[in-house]
C-alpha cells in the first residue's frame, strides 16, 4: 500500500511540474534568440549542479530502498549527467581566454 501511495504522489507531482513548465517554456521559445544576445554570456554554477547531484543520488537510494528500480536508475543517470555538467563548466572556466584588452 505504501508503495502505491509514494508511487501515487510522485507521479502527480512530476505531471503537475510539467504542466506548470509548458506555458513558460512555449512563451520564451519565440523570443529566445533575442533574450539570449540581450543576456550576454550564460554561465553556470557547478556547486548548485553538484547539489542538484547530490539529492538525485539521495532519491535513488530512497526509491532502491522502496524498490523502485527504474526509479532509481533514473535518478542515477540524473545525478550523473548533473555530474558531468559541472565538470563542463568547470573546464569551460578553467579553459576560457580571457577577454580582449585584460
């Protein structure tokens, strides 16, 4: 029963989060070339990445433990690819030129 019922909640929250994301994605999707040459250079911050890591592996271990395996696979290869964009954007700083006149 409890594993229905956790099952239950996690599905209605994901379906909940997509359909919250859909307007804000299909709203920016027409002006998102504009934004992003108005915006400058993106960056990004691996220690929220390594965060967001860190409770992925926190959710596969609660779904491994319910026994949820998909699940847990899937937060796995979550927490990896939250791994492997830090590491990204690590190099791209480690690696980046500095600006013309420095």
């Amino acid at each position: 029963m409890r594993r229905t019922a956790t099952l239950a909640v996690t599905a209605v929250l994901a379906g909940g989060l997509l359909l919250a994301g859909a307007p804000a994605q299909a709203a920016t999707a027409t002006g998102a070339q504009s934004v992003a040459a108005a915006s400058g250079p993106i960056t990004c911050n691996p220690a929220q990445l390594r965060k967001q890591a860190a409770e992925a592996d926190r959710k596969a271990a609660v779904a491994k433990r319910e026994g949820f395996t998909e699940e847990a696979k899937k937060q796995s290869r979550l927490a990896a690819a939250y791994r492997a964009k830090a590491k990204q954007c690590e190099d791209a700083d480690n690696n980046a030129t500095p600006p013309f006149g420095s």
